[in-house]
C-alpha cells in the first residue's frame, strides 16, 4: 500500500471519529463517502482495473459470439468491429471498466444514514452488479451501431449514444436507491422474503 494513501486514510478516520462525536450528519456523509470513493479508486490500481476490465471483455465476448459483428482480443482489450465499409478496433480501458462509477456508488451507499448494514451491504453488491450489466450493454450499443452504421459512426455510437444509455439507467439507479428509498427499502425486503423461501 502507498504511503500516501495509508496516511490519507489514518486521517480520513480520524476526522470521521471527530464528526460522529460532534453529531454533524450530513458532513460525516460527504466527508465519509468522498473518502472511501478516493480510497477505494486509489486501491483499484492495478489489480482491481484488470479484473473490472476483462469481466466486462467476456461479458461483450458473449454478445460477439451471438452475433459475430465483432472480435474479441482478450489479451489486449480491444474489439474489432466488423462492417461493410470501415472495421473499428474499440479499446476497452480504464475508462471503460465502470469502476469509477462502482466506487462513486458504493461509497455514498456506505455512508447513507437511511439504510442498515445488511442494506447497504445488499444495495452495494446490487449496484455492482448493475453497473456492470449497463457498462456491458453500453459497450454492445456501440457494436450494433457501428456495424451497421459504419466507423464514421463510432464516434456518435460511443461518446454519445453509449454515454447517454449509461448515465440514464446510472440516474434511474440513483434515483431508486437514494431519492426514493421507501421503494428501495420494498425491493430489499421482497428480496429477502424470496431467499427464505428458496431455503
């Protein structure tokens, strides 16, 4: 572990332990959840970005196979898309991976004084899984677009169209765990009924 981030993490807790004592809620959720988010991207590095990256290489491997519009490189991320004009090579990186907005959430999930530990244990785990599934599906847009529309369309099918699809089901699930958390709190317990029942 770094030095920098093993001393800014010390003083991470400290402060929190100083907040919790002086009651200050709403600051001991900024400062709490801004942390971990920073902690948990700083800890990412190396090991954590690969794995994020090649489950999201073999969950676009598995749209490839259905349909064959494109090529999977695993070793190197890339994505050769196939067309009839122009075929694109799509890197699949760092930015790409969705852990970014896997830390964002599991940290402001941590930290949200409406949920219990098994609750935000359950949203965390959801919201992992979640992100993972849109980021694919994000990535599979871009595939039909530029196969279809040629690699002059690359540009509008990933920075665009792929970026608005995500961040609009990122927002919906936001929306439902934070904002409306009554309907959050309904999902969990009807999950939890479920599991008893299949046990």
């Amino acid at each position: 572990m770094d030095v920098n981030i093993l001393v800014g993490t010390v003083v991470w807790l400290y402060a929190l332990s100083v907040l919790r004592r002086a009651r200050l809620s709403a600051y001991f959720f900024i400062v709490g959840s801004a942390g971990l988010f920073f902690i948990l991207t700083s800890l990412s590095h190396p090991y954590w970005i690969w794995f994020f990256t090649h489950a999201v290489i073999h969950g676009v491997a598995l749209f490839s196979d259905i349909t064959h519009w494109s090529t999977i490189m695993y070793h190197t991320g890339m994505v050769y898309i196939t067309n009839g004009t122009n075929p694109v090579i799509m890197s699949i990186d760092y930015e790409c991976s969705g852990i970014i907005e896997t830390c964002a959430f599991v940290g402001l999930v941590v930290f949200f004084p409406t949920y219990h530990r098994k609750e935000k244990v359950f949203y965390a785990l959801f919201g992992l899984f979640y992100i993972y599934a849109i980021n694919v599906l994000r990535l599979c847009i871009v595939i039909v677009i530029v196969h279809f529309g040629g690699g002059q369309s690359f540009f509008l099918a990933h920075s665009v169209i792929g970026r608005l699809v995500f961040y609009v089901l990122v927002i919906a699930l936001y929306y439902n765990v934070f904002t409306y958390s009554q309907l959050a709190r309904g999902i969990y317990r009807e999950f939890i009924d479920w599991r008893q029942d299949k046990l």
